[in-house]
C-alpha cells in the first residue's frame, strides 16, 4: 500500500468522553488504521465531553473512511465532521490580483487611469518596446495549457487542469516573484492553440507551456518560439532535463564516473525523455540507449516522429535493438521518465557498480526507491518523501526570474546548461553524498543563483534586450516573493 500524504490529508472533528487518556486513545486508533497524525487540538472542553480536531494524513479517499470508522468504533466517541484539507486550500481557487499601487484619491486616480493613463498608451504606440517597462508585461508570465497531459492524470482537459495551473503560477510568485496567470485552453488543436498564443503574447513576457502531450507540444514550442520575440519554455521537456542534468553532474561526482564515459539509459521518449536525452548529449554524454514501449531506438527502424527519429540517428551507436531490461544490463545510469514499475531488482542488480537510478515516473516511480536502493549506489525519484527529490520547481521558477530580468527573446542550449550548473552548484562538496545529490527546493538561493546564470547566459547569447544594469538583484526581488 502507498505510504500516507500530505496530499490525502485531513481533520476529523470528534466528539469524546472527557477523560486524561482520550487524546492518546484517539490517536492510537488512528494509528492503527495505518494513517500518519500531525496534530491532534482540543477545540472544546466540557465536564463530560471533549471535541477534539484530529489531523493526519491518509493514502486516499477509502482510507480516509476507514480512519472515520475506527473513531466512531470507539466507545462513546463520535466523528462529527471530516474535512479534506486539500479541498479547502483549493476553494475559491489559489490566486488573486493585488494592485501595485495605491488608488488613495482622484490624484492617483487620474494617473493610475484616466485622464493620466492616456500618455502612457500613446508612449507605447509610438514605441512598442516600451510596453515591457510601463505594464505588467515586464513581469508576468502565462503558464499555459490544453489539459491534455496533465500530471499522472491524462487528458482531463482545461477546467481540470486549472488547479495544476494555478499551484504553478503560486509556486512562481513564491521562489521567484515572477507574476504568473493560468490561461487554460478549451481546445486540442494545434494550430487554434498557436494563434491564441500568439494573439495574447502582447500582455506577457514569457509563455510557460504546460501539460500539453506530445508530440503536439513540440511542434507547437517550435512555431510560437520561431513566431514570438517573447521567451517560450516547455516545462515538462526542459525544466525536467535541467534538473535531471543537475543532480546527474552531482550523482557523478559521488561514484566518480564521468558523463562521457558512462552508459545511460533513459526510459520513456515523451517530451520529458527527448529534452534529457537532447541535453545530456549537448553536454557531451556519448554512450545513451532510449527505450519506449516496444523496445530501444535504434536507427535501424523508420519512426514516424521526427524526435524519435532524432534519438534513433544520435544516440544507441551500436545499434542495440532489445528490450528496456536488457539495455540495463551493464549501464551506469537509468533515467525513468515512463511508468510505474516498468523495472524491478533484477534489473537494478544487473547494472554496473555504483549504478545510479533515477525512478521519476510520479507519483509511482519505476521502481520502489528502496528496493533501486539495495544494488544502486546513488536512487533519486520524483517524489518529496525520498531523498534527492528530482523537482522542476528548482528551475522553472528562477529560470524565468533570469529571462524576465534579462528582458530575453528567445532561450538557447547553453542556459539550459547554466540553470543547471546553478542547481548543482548550490550543493558543495562538503555537503554532497548519495543523499543529497540535488539541493532542496525550499533552499532560498536556488532560484536567485538560477536567474542570475541564466540572465548571463542570454546577454552572451545576444537574445537579452534590458541591459544588466536594468536588472534587480535576484536577492532583492526574492526578498519581495
């Protein structure tokens, strides 16, 4: 059975004899039902009764109810109401506007709106340039999507997504003071999800596309970031293979192998898959097999999909034709980005010493951590309750605090590469072990030493349009989030 979450959490309000061993009483029911309690408050107290707020955390829905039912199995005690602590930080949605300045008086009403505001338009109609310092464009980014590949849930369309979309856009203000704003799509077609970018892309000064399946998101990063002078970042590709990167240099430095030298193998060839292999390849990674469904890429099939046809011709040079577990034998490195349990011991065991294994298929890895961990030298996965938690939310947030600041146009390979040596920077050599192979995402610094390397990056590439200069200090703009 999956372990209990913080995601499954709730508060059962329980009604008990008032007595000196009622509390542990409740809380060793709750134990033995096999959920994790965080707090336990007694909310009333009268000479014959207690009401008592019992928090914990459960797998899922069924479990929650069989929490319920030990309660009231007790004697005299009675389960009064069961709230879903998920649920009610989701009512009423996860964001709101808040004006930057204050509307006090007609003075401020006169500049803030008209007549004042009237100026300010024309001075971006004679300059359209000047949009990105006199509006919310400067700051402000879309996190935008079609709902067709959301999370572990599949196509569950656009209103679905929208809490997916809204914990992003919360998760930008926070690590970054980047203002992020959901923009959900009632559609699946490619070309009508293009013009809409490209007609709101005015109010925005970045675009972050977001679960939207392949492989109709490549084709639609590729049109908006050749047809828009605004940055466009896929999440699920690239910030995905910018930590994958990080704590891959990392998980290196800890078995002492070096990335040319080592066997990879990367199991699923979805967004997330294609932009590691792409990734680790530009940073000189040479022996890499990828397998899907059927089997390992190889250039001795035809494949319809030009990326699949781009692994094919750039990766597996020996031409290995066999299935996923039989690739693993002997690599040093494996990359899930698939399914779960599409691995087991026997695999892991049958890879060379000091293994590294990277299970990030969410939320059920392709392997139980614990077992990778009995063969594997180094195991990290995507979820928060392992250690080395491989998460976008160390790129993402700072990567686009560092396009915004640099006023950037467009993102090339190499600050990709500088997100990713700023992540894995921000573990020193003191610090880093099996265990800690990637720095946590609450570290306050991880965004800020991102923004700060990626700006720099775009002012080299010649893609940045605000001079350094114009830039706030990421720390100061984090003091702010």
């Amino acid at each position: 059975m999956a372990n209990p979450s913080p995601g499954n959490s709730i508060t059962l309000r329980v009604e008990a004899p008032s007595s000196f061993s009622a509390t542990s009483e409740l809380a060793a029911a709750v134990g033995a039902a096999g959920a994790a309690i965080t707090a336990l408050d007694v909310s009333e107290s009268h000479h014959e009764t207690l009401v008592v707020d019992v928090t914990c955390n459960t797998t899922d829905d069924e479990h929650a109810a069989r929490v319920k039912d030990a309660l009231n199995a007790l004697d005299g005690v009675t389960v009064q109401h069961v709230s879903d602590r998920t649920f009610l930080m989701h009512l009423g949605g996860k964001l709101e506007v808040v004006p930057k300045v204050a509307l006090r008086n007609r003075d401020d009403l006169s500049r803030a709106y008209t007549p004042g505001v009237a100026r300010v338009c024309l001075a971006i109609a004679e300059d359209p340039a000047a949009a990105r310092n006199l509006t919310v464009k400067r700051n402000t980014i879309a996190v935008l999507t079609d709902g067709s590949a959301v999370l572990g849930l599949g196509n569950i369309g656009p209103a679905a997504a929208l809490p997916v979309m809204e914990g992003k856009a919360a998760l930008f203000k926070q690590f970054a003071n980047v203002d992020a704003w959901p923009v959900c799509l009632d559609t699946q077609d490619t070309e009508e999800i293009i013009m809409i970018a490209k007609a709101m892309a005015p109010v925005y000064g970045g675009i972050n596309l977001e679960d939207i399946a392949a492989p109709r998101c490549f084709e639609i990063e590729n049109r908006l970031r050749e047809e828009l002078d605004i940055p466009v970042f896929h999440d699920d590709q690239h910030g995905t293979a910018i930590v994958t990167l990080a704590a891959l240099v990392n998980a290196l430095r800890v078995v002492g192998k070096k990335l040319s030298d080592v066997k990879i193998v990367v199991s699923g060839v979805g967004a997330a898959g294609s932009a590691i292999i792409q990734l680790l390849k530009a940073q000189g990674a040479e022996h890499i097999v990828a397998a899907g469904r059927s089997g390992a890429i190889h250039a001795g099939e035809t494949y319809s999909d030009e990326h699949r046809s781009w692994i094919a011709a750039n990766t597996n040079e020996e031409g290995f034709s066999g299935t996923l577990h039989e690739a693993l034998v002997g690599a040093d490195v494996f990359i899930g980005v698939s399914a779960p349990h599409v691995i087991g011991e026997e695999q892991v065991a049958s890879m060379a010493k000091d293994a590294i294994v990277f299970a990030m298929a969410n939320p059920t890895p392709e392997i139980d951590p614990v077992i990778a961990a009995k063969h594997a030298a180094v195991v990290a996965t995507g979820r928060s309750d392992f250690p080395n938690q491989i998460n976008n939310v160390l790129a993402f947030p700072g990567f686009f605090r560092g396009l915004l600041d640099a006023g950037a146009s467009d993102i090339t390979p190499e600050m990709l590469v500088a997100a990713a040596e700023a992540i894995a920077n921000r573990v020193a050599d003191d610090e880093l072990n099996a265990s800690y192979i990637i720095p946590s995402v609450f570290d306050p610094h991880v965004a800020a030493d991102v923004a700060s390397a990626v700006a720099a990056a775009a002012h080299a590439a010649n893609v940045a349009t605000a001079a350094a200069s114009e830039q706030p200090e990421p720390e100061a703009a984090l003091a702010n989030a």
